[in-house]
C-alpha cells in the first residue's frame, strides 16, 4: 500500500512527520466509523498543546494508545467483553473486603 502521505513529500515535512501522519492514517481507518469522530477530536486536543509547548511526548502517546485501541477493537474478546453492561455490585463496606482478603490470603496452600 502507498503512503498516505505520498503526496506531501515534496513539501518540507521530516521524514518523522510523515511516519507519524501515516500511524494515525492508517489507525483511524482501521476504528470503528463511531469511534473515529472522537479521536480525531482528541487528536486535534494533542495537536495544540504540542504546538503550544513544543513537546513530542503527548503526540507519541496519542499515537501509542490510538494504536493499541484500533488493535483491541479488532479483537472478538474485546469486542464482546465490551458489548455486555456491567451490573453494578452491591456496596461492600472496606472493612468487609479486607476481612475477605485477610481470610483468603490465611488459607493453607496460598
């Protein structure tokens, strides 16, 4: 497949952009249609502040987590553990939880 960004190589972006702009490219293509309008929201967020404070390291998570969220979506674990709702559980007080851990964690063999 050609770059995405074959078009811009003429202009004076690195090669370090351009590599950047194909990971995010190639990762939104790849979400869900419903999850693609919020990262590009989030995307333009990071955008800012690196143009802002001139700092890499927001973008290369951006990138990072767009990477492992695209990759997870694709997953059927994923995609089904995700589809159930979560029943919220009776509230527990802490010291009934602690007692519960304590007599776990006292137990011959653990």
């Amino acid at each position: 497949m050609p770059s995405t960004t074959t078009a811009w190589r003429a202009e004076p972006f690195g090669t370090e952009c351009l590599r950047l702009a194909d990971q995010i490219t190639v990762a939104l293509t790849r979400l869900p249609a419903r999850r693609r309008l919020e990262r590009l929201r989030k995307l333009a967020v990071v955008l800012a502040h690196q143009k802002r404070t001139g700092d890499m390291s927001a973008v290369e998570h951006f990138i990072e987590s767009l990477v492992m969220t695209e990759r997870m979506e694709r997953d059927p674990d994923y995609v089904l553990a995700m589809a159930g709702r979560e029943r919220p559980g009776r509230a527990r007080d802490i010291e009934d939880v602690i007692a519960a851990l304590e007599a776990r964690d006292s137990e011959p063999g653990t």
